[in-house]
C-alpha cells in the first residue's frame, strides 16, 4: 500500500528537497573543496566536518525523492466525508475534564509535525478519532493514562 501524503505536506517536502538540491549541496561542496585547498586530509577537521554534512544531506536528498515517489498525494480539499474523520481531516477535540480544546490535521507519518498541529495517520490520537464523527467521545491513551476527549469539529478545508 503506498502510505498517503497531503497536498501541502508533498509540497513542503519538495521545497525541502529543491532547497537542498540547490543550496545546501552546493555549500557543502564548496566548503569540501575549500577545506582540501588547506593541505592535509587526516588532520582537517573542517574537511571531515564538511563530508558528514554532505552525507546527511545526500541521505535526505534519497530519503524525500524515495517517500515523493512512493506517496499517494491526496487533495484534502477535495474529500467530501461530512463530519467523519478520515484521512486529511482538521479535527477539533475538548478534553471532557477540561474542556480545554486541541486542533489537529491527521496527515503522512513523513509530513507529521506536532508543532504545527500535523498528527501522523499511525500516532495512537489519530488512530482513536479515524472513521468517528463529528459529537463522538473518543478515549485517548496518553502516558499519564486514559483521557476521554470529545469531537468538537471536523472539516476538510486543506
């Protein structure tokens, strides 16, 4: 099964990769060239700092072309499931104790980013909310337990 990517997240991962290809591979292999220029090899910090760099970003560079390749690209704004939590969906949950709410888009493991309220299609949260609706409690296991949180909102805006 090829694993689902947003439009956005496949979009923010081919900037990456356009970034890399065009900036950061040409300043690492300056910086080789400059580094090589100062003489001897095996006591040149700089030239085996600037290698490591140069590995990393050509095993990312493999990474984002082999996961772009491989994804299913889907428009989330295109999606018409109503208030059901699938693929792609924002949803908006209010802990049942709290009442305090949290947004996340369930998206790609490869897009997922916390930060940015971008929760991975495998995490235990998505796979709680994944085929309710909109008014449904889901319970959540957390580190500190189970929490009982329910949906307040869901939309497929994108």
């Amino acid at each position: 099964m090829r694993p689902p990517m947003t439009m956005a997240g496949a979009q923010r991962l081919r900037a990456e990769l356009e970034e890399l290809k065009s900036v950061k591979r040409p300043a690492v292999i300056n910086a080789i060239a400059e580094a090589r220029a100062h003489g001897d090899l095996k006591e040149n910090a700089e030239y085996h700092a600037a290698r490591e760099q140069q590995g990393f970003i050509e095993g990312r560079i493999k990474q984002l072309e082999g996961e772009l390749s491989h994804a299913d690209v889907i428009d989330v704004a295109r999606l018409d499931a109503g208030d059901k939590v699938v693929f792609g969906a924002t949803v908006t949950i209010a802990d049942v104790e709290t009442d305090e709410e949290k947004r996340y888009q369930i998206v790609g493991d490869l897009e997922a980013d916390i930060k940015l309220g971008l929760i991975a299609i495998s995490s235990p949260v998505a796979r709680a909310l994944i085929g309710k609706h909109e008014g449904d409690s889901v319970t959540i296991e957390a580190p500190a337990g189970a929490r009982e949180f329910e949906i307040v909102d869901v939309s497929y805006g994108g």
